[in-house]
C-alpha cells in the first residue's frame, strides 16, 4: 500500500475522518465519544494510520487477522472469482463453495462434515442455534456467562456477557451457566461443570445443546482444565443435549491448533466459524455438522438460509486463507511462537505487580490486570452496564498505542491475538512497549 499523506482540519482530522464521524455509525459506542483514525493501509503484522503512525497489530484487530494484513493468496483468489463471476444463488453449485465445504470437512475435527455458510459469526451461531433446535425437536439453549456469540437477537441472547443486557429478555429458552474460570470465579473450574450437569438434571429432556467457546475469547482468554471439555460433551450427551463449540475466535491457529475443540481432543456436534475462516479478508461465517445431523435433514426441511449464503467470493477467499495456514505451516508456527509468547508474558507478570494473570494457549493469551494480587480485585468498574472493565486497562491499551502496539482489551484483560505470522523479534517489539504500558497500571493501584 503506498503512504498517503492527508490534509487536516483545525482539530487534526482527515476528511476520510470527518464523513466517517458524521454518516457511519460506530460499533458499541456512545456516538459522541466516537473519534475514528483513518487508516491507510497493512503490511504483515503491521498496518499505519493517516497521522504517519504504525503499529504492531498485536490483537489482529478483532482478533481475526489470522493471515496478517498482506496476504496476497487471499487477495488474488478473491480479484480472481469477483472476475470469473462474482455472485450466483446459493442454489447453484460453485467451484469455491463446493472446494471449501470439502477443505473444512478436512481441516475440522472427526467426522464434521457438511457445512452452512453465512456472513458472519453471529449468523453461523444463529444457524447452529436453529439446527440444534430442528435436529433435536427441543428449545433451550445452555450458554456460559463469560462468552460473547453474537449481536442478532438470537446469538446476544445465548450471549452472556453485559453486552447481553439491553436486548433482554431476548429470546426465550437462552439459560446461563457458571465458567471455568479460575483466576475470578468463586466456583472452581471442574465445580463449574458439575453445576452445569445439575442443570441439565432439573431443566428436564428440554435443553437442545450446550454452546460453549472451547477457549473463551473477548470475555478474557479463558482455558479450562484439559478435562473439562470431554466432561462437557459427556454431560451433554447424557441429557440428550448436543455440543456446539463456537470457534469463531479461537479457530484456524488461533490456539495453535487448528480448532480451540482440537485442544482438548474433542469433536463438538456442531461447531461455528468466521473471523481466521477468512483471515478477516472478507465476511465469511460457517456451521459445520456430523453426517447424522446433516443426514436429519433429507427428511426434514432445512428452513434456513441468506442471499449470500455460500457467496463465491467468500468461498473463493475462505479457500485460499485455509491454503496459506497448510502451505505456510501457520499452525505449527503459531504453537511454537505461542510457547515463545507465553514465556514473555509470564516475565512481564513477575515485574508487574498490577498483572494478576497471564493465561492462554498458543498466539491466544490475556493479561488480566488487578489493584490487588493477593486479594485479586479487579480495577473499578464502569458506570455504564454494557462497557465492562475499568478506564485503567483502557490506559495501558492507549499507552502501548502511543508507543506502537495495538491491544485490544475487554473486563481487565489486554487480549493477545496477533497474526500468525508473527516473529519472535515482533514479540520482542512488543513486549518491550507493553513492559512501559504497564507502568500506567502498576501506578493505579493505590487510587
Ligand atoms: N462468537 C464468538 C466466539 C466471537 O468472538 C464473536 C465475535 O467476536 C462472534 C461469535 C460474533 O461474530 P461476528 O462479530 O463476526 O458476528
């Protein structure tokens, strides 16, 4: 991409800016702190903004620039199909859809074989939500309190994070449960199964699935115990229920496996994807299934679908992103640079008082940030219900921003999830501008 140099107002905003604030609405925000940098392109692990600024992207913005932001298979795959012919209707047969429902069948756990594909990760979760629901003529979903899956009104109301709260009551039949989540729960992680168990027990033969993310993403990197997932599909299984995994976040590499699922050596019923599916080149999401659920459906109506489901120019994408993890060996690359990773955030851990947690597992990891080690007491919260955490690990995000690492953060946690193409030096780079950052933290905690 080549440099652009811009023009600015009196207040040191480009045009590209200004029409932004005025005409698009920004995403989970009070529009009036809405202050969006232009960015004007990527290269590898690194993308720069229109004030001459550049950053190590050290969250792959949303977590999902699983490829980096130069990844020129994906970017030729997707010119090529938009040439060869860009969009047909779902029910015609295309070279990239049929390709990647193959791939995925390959790449994905067991016998996970035949695939729905949406724009999204909140459409792959709606989908799984209503294929549990046909498959398993039942209504009731079981979520987790720690987990984000969306923002229709099906996928936020399985979510249960507070970003949850203004859409409720939302949809019924939405029931949450405890987390493995040992560093801040009261319950321990395993204690946390058993309560789901029991929960199974008193809802009766009504639950159609337990949908969980394998690794919890955006509600703070959270790994069970090794046990913990086989126990959950056993559980589930046990009551009839079925297990989703939504890997819309953890998939692709992320853990340096190709699925969160992977981790633990667990084949979920149903599991979802988006995000990494497409390295973030375009909008792509994917629920893929077991040969008996999909076989379910030959006798009953698969009532589902989107204009542009299975969009060629997607697929097109999705296959090439799926090439470049096998043909660059990303996975492995991500487990090995994870190790790396992780050893780095635990010596930030020991020089920092105000980390109370370093977790994660592969180019996956959180540091989760407390005014209190012994008493683990996480920063303030805000006032607003749906903007968690503290102002605190918003300022150590903007410190190492200010000095060239982007971070993304949520309830106390700076979440790690850079390109899996990154480098040991670029971990480097960055740990040593997160070691400044966390000076910002370390200083809050006798306020
Ligand atoms: N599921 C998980 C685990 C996610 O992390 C997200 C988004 O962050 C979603 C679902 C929703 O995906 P999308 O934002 O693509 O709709």
């Amino acid at each position: 991409m080549t440099e652009q140099t811009q023009s600015t107002d009196e207040d040191g905003r480009t045009d590209v800016e200004k029409l932004d604030k005025e005409y698009v609405f920004g995403t989970w925000s009070y529009q009036s702190e809405v202050e969006p940098t232009e960015i004007v392109g990527g290269d590898g692990v690194r993308f720069r903004d229109a004030h001459e600024n550049e950053w190590i992207d050290f969250s792959g913005q949303l977590m999902c620039s699983n490829l980096g932001h130069s990844a020129d298979a994906v970017a030729d795959a997707i010119a090529e199909q938009a040439h060869e012919g860009a969009y047909f209707a779902p029910g015609f047969a295309t070279e990239a859809r049929a390709k990647l429902g193959e791939k995925l069948a390959e790449v994905t756990p067991g016998d996970l074989s035949k695939t729905f594909f949406s724009t999204s990760g909140t459409e792959a979760v709606e989908a799984a939500i209503k294929i549990a629901r046909m498959y398993t003529g039942k209504q009731k979903i079981i979520s987790r309190y720690r987990s984000y899956h969306g923002a229709t009104a099906g996928s936020i109301s399985v979510t249960g994070d507070p970003r949850r709260l203004m859409a409720e009551p939302g949809v019924p039949g939405a029931i949450k449960a405890p987390d493995p989540y040992a560093y801040g729960s009261t319950l321990e992680p395993m204690e946390s199964l058993e309560y789901i168990d029991e929960m199974l027990m008193l809802e009766g033969d009504t639950v159609a699935a337990i949908l969980v993310e394998p690794v919890v993403g955006s509600n703070g990197i959270l790994v069970p115990p090794d046990e913990y997932l086989p126990r959950l599909k056993e559980i589930a299984h046990d009551h009839g229920a079925l297990l989703i995994c939504d890997e819309v976040m953890a998939g692709f590499g992320r853990t340096g496996e190709w699925f969160g699922s992977d981790v633990f050596d667990v084949q979920p019923d149903i599991m979802t994807m988006a995000k990494g599916l497409s390295g973030a080149y375009v909008p792509l999401g994917a629920t893929i299934v077991t040969p008996e659920i999909a076989d379910h459906f030959e006798d009953e109506m698969f009532c589902h679908g989107h204009t542009y489901a299975g969009h060629p120019v997607a697929c097109a994408a999705g296959l090439a992103a799926i090439e470049t993890y096998q043909e660059e060996n990303l996975i492995e690359h991500a487990s090995d640079v994870g190790d790396y990773l992780g050893q780095r955030l635990e010596e930030l851990a020991d020089a920092h008082p105000s980390v109370g947690d370093t977790r994660g597992v592969g180019l996956f990891r959180g540091i989760e940030l407390t005014k209190d080690p012994d008493e683990r007491v996480p920063f303030g919260e805000r006032e607003d219900k749906i903007s968690t955490g503290s102002t605190v690990v918003d300022d150590v995000a903007a410190a190492a921003a200010d000095r060239g690492v982007y971070i993304a953060n949520m309830i106390n946690t700076l979440i790690i999830a850079p390109p899996l193409t990154i480098t040991e030096d670029d971990i480097d780079e960055a740990i040593e501008v997160l070691d400044d950052a966390l000076e910002v933290s370390d200083g809050a905690m006798n306020r």
